[in-house]
C-alpha cells in the first residue's frame, strides 16, 4: 500500500466513524444500531462509484432505472419541452451517475426545439469519478447545442440548491433543469427534501423525477432488497470502516415505514477516534442506507404541497412514475 491509500484509508475511516458516532445509536434488543444513510456517503471513493455502476448496470435493476426511464422520458418528452420552454438552460443532474439518462433527456428537447436551445451540463455528485465519467459521456454523444459544462463536487445531497443555484445562472442560462432520476428521491423524507428543493428552485424552473411507485399490499417482499447486488455496493461503507466482509453480515428489513438496509457485526471490535476509544460488539447494527416507497397517488399528492404545476406519469403496470413539476 503506498503512502497516499494509507492517507485515504485513514481519511475514509475517520470520516466515516465520525459521522456513525455524530448520528449516534439506538439500543435494538439488547444491542447498538448506528445509522448513516445520507445518500451522498455511498459516493466516497472511486470504490464506491465502481461499485454504484455495478448495481445500475445489473439487469435486473437497469431495465427498471434505466431502460424504463428512458422510455418515459421519451413518451412524455412534449409535456417536459412545454415545461422548460424555448429557453436555454442549466442541466442539474442530481447524483448523475454516468450521464447516460442526462444524455436521452438532451436528445429529446433537441429534437423538440430544432437545436436552438442551448445547454450547460452540470452534474452534481459526491465522486469525482463519476462526474468526470458524466461528462465524458455527453461529450462523447457529440450534442452539437451542449456548449457548456459545470460539473458539481458537492458534499451534500442536492436538496439545498441556493448556493449552487444562484452560481450557474448566467445571462445565457437564466433557467435551472432539474434532473433526479433513477429512484434518488427515494433515498430521502420525501417531505424534507421537496420543501428545501422547492425553496431554493427560482420561479419557472423545472423539476424531473423518476421513481419506483408501490403496487399493492404496502412493505411487502423484503427478500428482494436483500439481494447480492445492494451488498456489492453498501459494501463499502462497512470495509471503509476498516471491516472485512468476513466480520459482516448484510441484510434488510422493514423498519420506520421503509425499507434498511444493514450491516450486523460477527464478532466483537474495539476502534478508536479523536483519543477515544469506541467497543462494537457482536450483533451491533450499521443501517447504511434506506429506500422509501409510496403509491402514486401519494407521491403525487407529496409533488403538489410544494408545486403549483405538477404532473405525474406511470408506465404500463403502474409500477414506476415520472413526474414533471414546474415552480
């Protein structure tokens, strides 16, 4: 190992480790559960970015956040150019990932406005990794009216957009686009994050997002978040810790009306941060990550507390919706 992975090895746990203890614990049946689910901690490492493609490109999981997407986005791509207008404007791809829906949402609207609307890309991500991946990506599509690009480095987890918001605005891109699509929203209070997004989105801004909705009996089938794929990525977490994947167990479980993802220790481990020191012991649980589901009237319903033109979509079978707000 040279020098500088140590020095990201160390920096990995510290970080980490701080943020389990800030958070703090809960006592579940005798033992401690820690939780850290903010979205933009599975986006740490280029280890961490590896391992997020490796579950969006799962088949499984790309027909549903990706190919279906992509259809939605290209069935409804007339009520999303009336949405946004003749204007140019600013692409905020939220948790982009590799660009590639950015990419379908760009084709559409050019297609739609003959070419004349231009467009400044700014994906927004916790990875370097998967921004400059972003923007290889579109800029390897060759969009001809794609004539700038901002890619966003950013610790936070795109609610809070005012800072970024206010800087990109230009007077050749007076307009914010909004993209989070790929089921990011379900990652967060639904309520929380709507209301911060909404307070700092500027009137006639666009919002798109795409996210699984719930068909019938409500926390059903918890066996399939348990599959290996959601493992390879929260992973991560757990070995930035400075855990071996033969000290951990991975599982899930419906817990506070959604879905948790988590980690139980197979033995007992001493740590230590800041001079102090910290026991975990055997049956302590790191919950890494959680996903909240809703049917689509209440999603709906969620979209129009905090957006005056709001629309939703569903696919065929009802069970993933796309929807269009406008501030």
């Amino acid at each position: 190992m040279t020098i500088a992975e140590s020095g990201q090895k160390i920096w990995l746990h510290d970080l980490l480790l701080r943020a389990f203890l800030k958070n703090g614990f809960a006592q579940t049946n005798g033992n401690k559960s820690w939780e850290l689910t903010e979205l933009q901690y599975l986006s740490l490492t280029d280890d961490f970015a590896k391992g997020f493609l490796s579950f969006s490109n799962n088949i499984k999981y790309r027909k549903q956040f990706f190919e279906l997407e992509v259809e939605m986005i290209r069935q409804y791509s007339d009520v999303i150019f009336e949405s946004i207008g003749n204007n140019n404007f600013n692409l905020i791809d939220i948790y982009c990932g590799d660009g590639l829906k950015a990419i379908e949402l760009i084709k559409c609207i050019n297609s739609k406005a003959n070419g004349k609307i231009r467009i400044c890309y700014c994906p927004l991500n916790a990875s370097q990794y998967l921004l400059d991946l972003a923007v290889s990506n579109v800029k390897k599509a060759g969009i001809s009216n794609v004539i700038e690009y901002k890619p966003l480095l950013s610790a936070g987890d795109g609610r809070s957009l005012r800072l970024i918001a206010n800087n990109i605005k230009s007077e050749d891109f007076k307009k914010n686009v909004i993209m989070m699509t790929g089921g990011v929203i379900s990652c967060f209070d639904i309520n929380e994050y709507l209301f911060e997004l909404n307070r700092d989105m500027h009137k006639d801004d666009v919002l798109i997002m795409g996210n699984g909705v719930r068909v019938g009996e409500r926390l059903v089938e918890i066996d399939k978040y348990k599959d290996e794929v959601f493992h390879n990525w929260f992973k991560h977490v757990m070995l930035g810790l400075g855990f071996t994947e033969e000290d951990i167990e991975f599982d899930a479980r419906f817990g506070n009306s959604r879905v948790e993802f988590f980690y139980r220790l197979k033995k007992d481990r001493v740590d230590a941060l800041d001079g102090k020191i910290i026991n975990f012991k055997k049956g302590d649980e790191f919950v890494v990550a959680v996903l909240y589901k809703y049917y689509s009237e209440e999603f709906d319903k969620f979209c129009k507390m905090y957006f005056t033109d709001s629309q939703i979509f569903t696919c065929e079978d009802n069970g993933y919706a796309l929807v269009v707000c406008k501030k």
